[in-house]
C-alpha cells in the first residue's frame, strides 16, 4: 500500500518538475502558437458538441423523449401552424445565455444518470413522475421570468389590438404589470398537463 | 289478409329500395353528388368565431356556445383547462362566466360542492362556432316569435 503511494507521489512530482522548467527543444514560438491553435480547436469542438446536444434530433434520441413529450408537442401551435415557425425542444428547455446554459447542462448530467438507470423508461413509470418533471420547468420558468417564451414573445412587441378582447384584457391586466409571467397561466401550452390538483390557478 | 311468401319479400325489397335511394340522395347533396366510391376534395376547415361577444340562446335551456378559441385545451383526468377560468373560485380573476349551478348537481338533483363528475366533459355540450352556410335548410322558430304568432291569431 505505502509502495504504491509513494509511487503515485513520484509520478506527481516528476510532472510538476516537467511542466515548472522552460521547455528544453521547443519554441517559445511553437508553444505559444501551438497553444493557441489548440486551444481554438478544443473551444471549436467543445461549443460543437454543446451545440449537437442542443437539437431535436439529439433530444428524441432517447425514447423517452420520442415517445412521450414530443408525440404532445407535435399537434399543438408551437409545432404545427400557419406560418411555419416552429419551436424545438432547446428552443423553451435551454437558456440561451452562455452561462445559464452551461448551467443547465450541468443539471441536464442529472438526466443521464435517470436515462442509464431507466427512471422513466416506461409510459407509466413518466406519467408517475410527471408531476414532478413538469413542477422543475415550471420553477425554472417562472424564476427566470419566462425568459424562453420572452426569446420570442415580447411584451413590447406584442399589439394587443391584434388579440381577442379577453386576451388583451388579460396581459394588460397580469402581463404588463408584472403581476404575472407567461408560465403562471399558459401551462400546458405545449405538452399534456400532469395532475393539476393543488396547482394554482387550477382550483 | 294474407300474402304468399314472395310478395311480402318483394313488397319489402322495393319498400327498402325507395327509402333508401331517398337516403342516398341526401347523402349525395352532403357530399355535393359526388358518388360514394370517389374520394372528393375536402372542404375547407372554417375558422372558430373569437369575439369573445355571448350569443343569444334559441331556447332557455340550449347551452350557451363558446365565443373563443379552444384549440389544444386540454380536458382529461388531470386537468381541466375550461374550468382553470369558468371554475366558481377563478372567475374572480378571469371575470369569465361561471359554470351554472345546475353543474353542480348529481343526476338525481342533488347538490354537491364541486362540478358533477357528469358535467365535467365541458364540449359534450358547448362547442364553438364557425362563419360557415348551412348544409340543410333549417325552419327553427324561435319560441318567442311562436308565442306572438299565437296571440294574434
């Protein structure tokens, strides 16, 4: 036992010494250049990758996705509609920003363990925790202030005129005031509700 | 009076034949004539009315129509999207119309807290409108303009 540590110890010590001396055959030209060549690479390939992870493709991978969520998502006006926008999947569950979206990602490695351990592999075994699933987006929604509806929703862009009369009463009344977020009423909006009971706003 | 065999069936064979063709034809005008093994050109889907203004009710007790857009609201086991404003504890909120009272009676007329399990299904009964001409003539007189009818005759 001693013997091995000792030897991972020697092994630490020798990498220090190499990496704290001047480099003895190359140029300081060739690391730095080298370096930064690198460095583009890694940056090039980690934001790509990032990227893959962000698409529909990538997120119905999974059947648990495929199956459930995104057969919901595909007949409502957020998939199917007259001018043929459509939002995918990273569009309303990943922030945009950089560093809430490492963020999430960091969360996302949660999903992981659930996908590898088969926590909702089953129809039933999803519609038992999908009070629970929804319940995060809806947390996550509402403390952010909606910020993925707003990406493409805005309050300054929207004319009410434009609206139904019960709808325009509606923002003006909860919306632009700030008494409300988009998330508090259009629940649902996109995939089917799990049991509501005890949900405000769904006495 | 007694008929031989065959001319009861004969008897019903043409019976069935004229009353069915009469059937066919009406099937025929809502299918703008076009024979029963071709497929015709869908008609085009009509937009929902959403003016958010009530309509008047032909009869007391007809279910008012729904004077908004429905699409994707979701009324199942879990959830109830009509009821999430025209609930007696939303209405506050939503200034929406709440559900009558008669929804909160069971079958028997008696009268329970909550909506009655059988009043629930909110488009079994209130559906929207579209802008659309009507396929069949219709006669429907109002029961008011009946009553003045009547009182001066």
């Amino acid at each position: 036992m001693t013997a091995l540590i000792r030897k991972i110890w020697k092994l630490v010590v020798y990498v220090w010494q190499n990496t704290t001396r001047p480099a003895k055959h190359l140029s300081i030209g060739f690391l730095t250049l080298g370096g930064f060549v690198a460095g583009v690479i890694f940056w090039g390939g980690f934001n790509t990758a990032l990227e893959v992870t962000n698409t529909e493709t990538f997120c119905i991978g999974c059947h648990e996705m495929a199956d459930n969520v995104f057969v919901e998502l595909q007949s409502t006006i957020h998939y199917t509609n007259r001018s043929g926008v459509r939002a995918t999947c990273p569009d309303c569950h990943v922030p945009h920003n950089w560093t809430d979206k490492i963020a999430r990602k960091m969360q996302a490695s949660k999903e992981v363990w659930g996908k590898l351990f088969g926590t909702i592999n089953t129809r039933e075994k999803f519609l038992a925790h999908r009070r629970r699933l929804a319940g995060h987006e809806w947390e996550r929604m509402k403390a952010n202030n909606s910020l993925e509806c707003r990406n493409c929703h805005s309050v300054t862009g929207m004319d009410i005129t434009q609206q139904s009369a019960r709808a325009a009463t509606a923002h003006q009344k909860f919306l632009f005031t700030g008494q409300k977020t988009c998330i508090d009423c259009h629940k649902g909006i996109a995939h089917e509700l799990p049991d509501m009971t005890g949900v405000a706003g769904w006495e | 009076m007694k008929f031989p065999f065959f001319i009861t069936v004969a008897g019903v064979l043409v019976l069935s034949g004229v009353i069915g063709s009469a059937y066919a034809e009406d099937i025929m005008t809502l299918r703008d004539g076009i024979a029963i093994d071709i497929e015709p050109k869908a008609p085009l889907m009509p937009k929902v009315e959403n003016t958010d203004e009530k309509r008047v009710r032909n009869y007391p007790e007809q279910p008012p129509t729904i004077p908004h857009h429905v699409r994707s609201y979701e009324i199942s086991t879990n959830a109830n999207k009509c009821l999430s404003c025209h609930s007696r504890k939303r209405t506050g909120e939503s200034q929406a119309p709440m559900i009558s009272v008669t929804h909160f009676m069971d079958r028997d007329y008696q009268v329970l807290a909550t909506v009655s399990p059988r009043r629930y299904f909110c488009n079994q009964c209130h559906v929207t409108q579209a802008d659309t001409k009507p396929l069949v003539e219709n006669m429907f007189i109002d029961v008011e303009d009946l009553l003045i009818e009547g009182k001066n005759n």
